[in-house]
C-alpha cells in the first residue's frame, strides 16, 4: 500500500496549528490584566480624574488589577461606567498583552439648576450632578423646575449656547409654575419675560433690537420689565 506522505504532511500541520492555537488562547486568557489608562475623549475632561474612573472599575469588590483576562467581564465593567451621571460614553477594552483601557466621554453641562436641589441640565437635557472637581460657569435656572420637567429649560439654555448674544448677556433662566420663561441679563436690572418657547427666534431679535436702542439710548436701567410675548411688540415696564 502506497502512502500519501502529502496527507501525512497536511494532518501534522493542521494538528500543530490546533495546538499552538489552544496553547496561545489558554496562556492569553490567563495573562493578567494591568493598571487601568483612563483615556478621556473631547474637550470636557474636567469633572472626574482617572482616579474616579479607576474606582468605578471594580468588579466583585475586587481591584480588576492583575486579575486574570479570562475573569473580567468587560461588559459590565463598560456598563458601569456608563451607568455614571456624569458619564456620555465609555469603551472598556483589553489589550492580547493585557492592558486595560477606558475610553471616557463626559457630559456636557449648559445650565445649573438652583432650586432645592443643585444639578446642571447636559446638553442632551438629561440631569447631571455637580462635580466637586469642577464648577462650569453656565446660566443659572431657577423657579418651577425638577428633574421631569427640564424640557422648556433645556431648549432655553441650548439658544443661549447657539447665540453670541445671549450666551454673553444672560445669566439666569426663570421657570414659572405655567412652564413659562424669563431671562435675568447681566448688569440690567430688569427682568425679561419670553413666555411661552413658540417664535422664539423672533423674541429674541426683538430683545437684541431692545437692547441695542436701549444702549444707545442710556436707559437701560429705566425699565423693570421687558416683555416679548405680544407679537412683534416690546412691552417696557418703567422702575
């Protein structure tokens, strides 16, 4: 019987590539994992340190520190992090010489409620705690607001970050029990009563129109009350 040295050759060659697979993924798996490199993405990297993202990434209250790849769940390590007020987006992966990495996006804070509880609104109108890392100067909002009804001061605070305008002069959104709102402008004593949110490009052309007249004028500080809620009328309440 004739034999197939090439059948031979192919079987021994197909087993050791089996076998040095196996070996590989068996001595991958039990490589230990190293201390986590906290890699924040964007700009706003200023309300948690890599230490506070390090302390997330625990598992069993274990450190995930030297602790076998073949252990760690990544997933629930990436969930956790996201499960963080603070957090956007988080990516936890692990490299084949086991290096752990976090990739971390933080929220982006446009407003800061003031009301019996403190928070910033983010800029995808969710809630976001305060950071004992860092204040970010933003409108204040105040009146008939709570974590359910942000909506109205959400979108107020996104115009005032779209517009120069506004994003220089106004310091403070004022919700009123009918969902209603008014701006606080810096150095004016006035209050800017907008109303409901509907035409609101058109209100806030007129204030600027207001403003600048006024400016010019020097009577700024002559009005306690500007209300744009009637059309394309400016309403001026006299001090």
């Amino acid at each position: 019987m004739k034999v197939n040295w090439n059948d031979i050759k192919l079987l021994v060659l197909l087993g050791l590539v089996v076998f040095l697979y196996a070996f590989s993924s068996k001595r991958n798996a039990k490589r230990t994992v190293s201390k986590p490199h906290v890699e924040f993405l964007g700009n706003n990297n200023l309300f948690m340190t890599q230490e506070d993202v390090s302390k997330l990434l625990i598992q069993n209250q274990q450190s995930v520190t030297n602790e076998p790849k073949e252990i760690l769940d990544l997933n629930l390590l990436e969930t956790t992090l996201n499960a963080n007020p603070i957090v956007e987006f988080a990516d936890v992966y692990v490299s084949v010489t086991g290096n752990l990495t976090a990739k971390v996006k933080q929220k982006t804070p446009i407003a800061r409620v003031v009301t019996d509880a403190s928070y910033y609104i983010d800029s995808n109108g969710g809630y976001m705690p305060l950071s004992k890392n860092y204040t970010e100067r933003v409108p204040i909002v105040t009146g008939f607001v709570n974590k359910k009804t942000l909506e109205n001061a959400h979108k107020m605070a996104i115009k005032i970050q779209e517009d120069e305008f506004l994003k220089k002069h106004v310091v403070r959104i004022h919700q009123n029990k009918n969902g209603t709102i008014d701006l606080k402008l810096r150095q004016c004593e006035f209050i800017v009563k907008l109303g409901s949110l509907k035409q609101l490009d058109k209100k806030i052309n007129n204030l600027k129109a207001f403003y600048l007249k006024a400016t010019k004028d020097k009577t700024l500080n002559n009005y306690s009350k500007v209300n744009l809620q009637f059309g394309n009328q400016v309403v001026c309440t006299k001090a």
